[in-house]
C-alpha cells in the first residue's frame, strides 16, 4: 500500500506541472524548508532553494568551487582587510529593478542585527564589528560594509581571513530588495512577495510537494532549463520511490539501509561522494565533575574504535580523526591515523588510570543526548558497548526529536555528551561551533590548524565521523559533478535531448 501511495504521489506531481520530460528538471530537496528568509533558514533544504533563487556577491560552480556572482572582479587590500567588489552593469532582480550596492549593505546589516535572531549569522563575525553588533554592543550600522557608490561595495574586515571568499558565496550575505523588505518587512521572504536576483523566478509552490522555478530572463547567465521543479519529500525513502518511477532526475539523499541494494541493482544512478558533514560528541560546558578530568575524557576518546563505528552497518560515512573536513583545506596535508584497535586500547586503559579510575575505583557513568532515528540510535549503542568493553564505562542513551538535540545542543542544555552533526563550507566554519563566540579565528591556515589541534587535545569535542552524500543521479542529467560541498546549482544542469527516464 505504502509503494502504491508513492506511486500516485509521483503521478499527481507528474500532473500538477509541465509534463515531465526534457523541458522539466525534477531534484529532490529533502523535507520542506522551514522558511526562504536566507538569514533565519537553517536547514540544507532552505539552502538548496535559495542557491537557484538568489546570488550573492559570489556563487558557486557545478564542483561548488567560488566564483564571480553579482560582483565580476574584486580587490583586496595589501594587509587583507579591505575587500572592494565591482557589481555586474546588468545586474537586476526578478521584476527589472537594477541591483545596487545597498542592496547588499541592507541585506548584511539585517543579518548581524540581534533583532533577526539569525542562527548563522556568526559567519560574518570576520567583518568588522560583526560580533559587537550581534551581541547588541553596537547598531547594525556599524557593520563593516558600505556602498561606495551604486556599483561598488566595499568590505572591511576585523582580520584577515584565509577562506573568506567562501563565506561570501553562503546565503547569509544575500542582497535584499530594498521596496519589498520595506513594505513586507520580516515578511520579505514569503512565497506571494519573495523578490530575488538568480537564475531562477519563483513561479509557484505545492506546500509539502514542490518548488516550481522557471528562468530568470534578467539573469546575467541564462540557466540551460527553462523550468525546474525542487521536490520536497518526507524522507529519503520516498524520494527513492518518486526517482524509481521516473518523477525525479535526482535524488538529495538515499536511505542508508538501501545503499548496497542500489550498488546491485543500479549503480550506473548510485554517486556517493564524500561530505562536509563532521559527526561529533560534544562535551557539557556545565556537565557532572568527572568532565573536568582530562585524563578520563581522554580515555573516552581514545577508546573508540571509529572504524567499526563508520562500517557500513553503521551508516555510510569515513572515521574522523580531526575538525575540518577533507577537502576544505587550501593545501592538504598527511592526515593524522588512527592507531591499531590493540595499542588504542592500552593507551584509553592508561589513561583511565591517570584519571583515578581502576579495578578499585569504577569510572562514572556517561550520558549520551542524540537524535532518535535509527542510524543515529545504532551510532550511539556501538560507542556505548566500545566505551563499556574497552573501559568498563556504562553510559546512559537519552534519545529525543532532531530539532530538539540541536537546541539543546546550542544552549548546553545537557548532561554529559551530545552527539550531533555540523555542515561546513570552510575551514573557520568548520571550527566555529567549538570555539567561544568572542574568540577570534586565526588570520591564516596555518593558524586554524594549531587551533583545531588545540579543541582536540582538551577531548571536550571528539570527532566520529565524516560523512558523504548519497544520491541517485539520471543518466540523462548533464552537468552533474560530484563535489565535496554537496552543493550543484540546478541553473549548470541540463537534460540530454533524448528525453528523461
């Protein structure tokens, strides 16, 4: 009943718009997007709809590298403090208006102020008084950013920043459409007023179903499909379904349980790549005494065997020794290596020892707060049984909703650890959430580096694991490359001219 329930919702989005074939590009998005505002929407799901909808000062390419958006050149100054961006002549948003500096200073200037209560809005905290401004010490007019004229934009940073141009290509620094934020005001996002700047129009939406687009003829590089359609689905399991009865030409995920049933039975459509994605365990900031003992976190860390955790039983991801992702770094180096199962082992026990803890003594118990789907939950029980095995450690598993953990998780409203996952675009992001909010990031790569050495030596953040995008891919879909970040902008995708499946 459930296979034929999928199959009537992939024949009514069939029908609902154009008639699926070459003039339609169909890409599942995962679950509905909590809101288009690029300042308030957290999940991947508002981010894929809002990198077809708008652009900032730079974008991304099909590998998700950065390149020139709104702005065709830029400058920087001889200490790496002062960014100058040049915009696009023709650059215009979706109803003709032409596209100005202060498009750009409103949209920032709203994202740092507290008043929005963004969740992201520390990826600017590298532009001058960012964080001043967002902690409420300073008006969002002191913002480091200011119009020179209607074609320049200038940025002053508070430091240098060795991957700042890859938080100008994220939706926090969207421009704004000065006439709809002032007559619609928080509302500016809405579906019925939203006015944007991308390669695509918003044309329509079918709540819980889809995202219709259609080109945006204002656009300074026309997108190669007429229309698209971002279907939204309730889990991965039914974007299978809708990919298997041809209504979608990609898929944004694939259930775990089913990776080595599509490796048999299509692997010309299965891509598996890895992930920023970063698996964690984080330790309370306001947790029982025995996380003030170095010694014994150590050992927790160092008892896990993170290879058992990522096999693929567990879920398809790589083990993680470090913070940043593969991949983000400007120059990659020898990773560090897990040591044998055997020698991890004596070096957790002698640890535990220098903790207190022994055949006199028993280690305390671990609580362990985590989401409860299911691979998650078979994540948490595998690092309990290591913990007791190797340790002799009994742990608590406190399973509650995503949004829930994540929450708690922000405000350190728990006890003992939370696992969590955190996606990242650059190396300073990937180690923002572990880091206080008034710290600031080092200027270089060489700097990060000391600094991601320095969260994993206090063992307070214990890295599980990297992850990877699994998708299910037409073979009529042209332009698709697979790339680290996980992102491909629909406006570089095409159909082959034979049709679709």
């Amino acid at each position: 009943m459930k296979n034929i329930a999928l199959a009537a919702l992939a024949l009514a989005l069939a029908l609902a718009g154009p008639a699926l074939g070459a003039e339609v590009l169909r890409i599942g998005i995962g679950p509905e997007p909590e809101t288009l505002d690029p300042h308030r929407g957290l999940t991947l799901g508002a981010g894929r709809v809002l990198q077809e909808l708008c652009e900032g000062l730079l974008t991304r390419d099909a590998s998700g590298h950065t390149v020139p958006g709104v702005a065709e050149r830029w400058e920087r100054s001889a200490d790496g403090l002062v960014w100058t961006f040049h915009l696009r002549q023709e650059a215009r948003w979706w109803n003709g208006d032409r596209l100005v500096a202060d498009d750009f200073v409103r949209g920032w200037r709203r994202a740092v102020d507290p008043a929005t209560a963004s969740g992201i809005a520390d990826l600017l905290d590298g532009v001058d008084n960012a964080t001043a401004i967002r902690q409420g010490r300073l008006p969002p007019e002191q913002l480091g950013i200011q119009a020179l004229d209607a074609d320049r934009v200038q940025v002053r940073l508070a430091r240098p920043l060795a991957d700042f141009d890859m938080v100008l290509a994220h939706r926090i620094t969207l421009p704004i459409h000065g006439p709809t934020l002032a007559r619609a005001a928080d509302g500016f996002a809405a579906m019925d007023q939203l006015v944007c700047n991308g390669p695509y129009r918003l044309a329509g939406h079918r709540l819980h179903s889809a995202y219709h687009l259609v080109r945006n003829d204002f656009y300074h590089r026309p997108a190669a499909m007429a229309a698209v359609e971002l279907v939204v689905s309730d889990g991965p399991e039914m974007e299978l379904n809708l990919f298997r009865t041809g209504a979608l030409h990609a898929t944004s995920t694939l259930p775990g349980a089913m990776v080595g049933w599509a490796r048999q039975e299509m692997p010309e459509n299965l891509h598996i790549h890895p992930w920023t994605l970063l698996t964690y365990l984080r330790a309370s900031p306001n947790g029982p005494v025995w996380q003030e003992n170095p010694a014994f976190l150590e050992a927790l860390a160092l008892a896990l065997d993170r290879e058992q955790l990522t096999a693929p039983s567990q879920g398809r991801a790589v083990p993680a020794l470090g913070l940043v992702p593969p991949g983000l770094w400007r120059e990659e180096v020898a990773g560090m290596v897990q040591e044998s199962a055997a020698s991890r082992q004596q070096a957790a026990r002698a640890a535990l020892a220098r903790a207190g803890y022994g055949p006199n003594r028993s280690p305390p118990k671990v609580e362990i707060l985590h989401a409860t789907t299911e691979p998650v939950r078979q994540r948490v029980v595998a690092i309990a049984a290591q913990w007791k095995q190797v340790l002799g450690v009994e742990t608590d598993l406190v399973g509650q909703e995503s949004r829930i953990v994540a929450q708690r998780d922000s405000n350190g409203d728990f006890s003992g650890f939370v696992l969590n996952a955190w996606v990242s675009y650059a190396p300073s992001y990937a180690l923002a959430p572990f880091v206080p909010p008034d710290m600031a990031m080092p200027a270089d790569e060489a700097g990060l580096r000391a600094l991601e050495r320095k969260i994993l030596d206090s063992h307070r953040i214990i890295p599980i694991s990297f992850g990877s995008s699994q998708r299910l891919i037409s073979p009529t879909l042209r332009g698709w490359r697979d790339n680290v970040y996980d992102i491909h902008p629909v406006s570089r995708l095409s159909l082959a001219r034979d049709g679709s499946r």
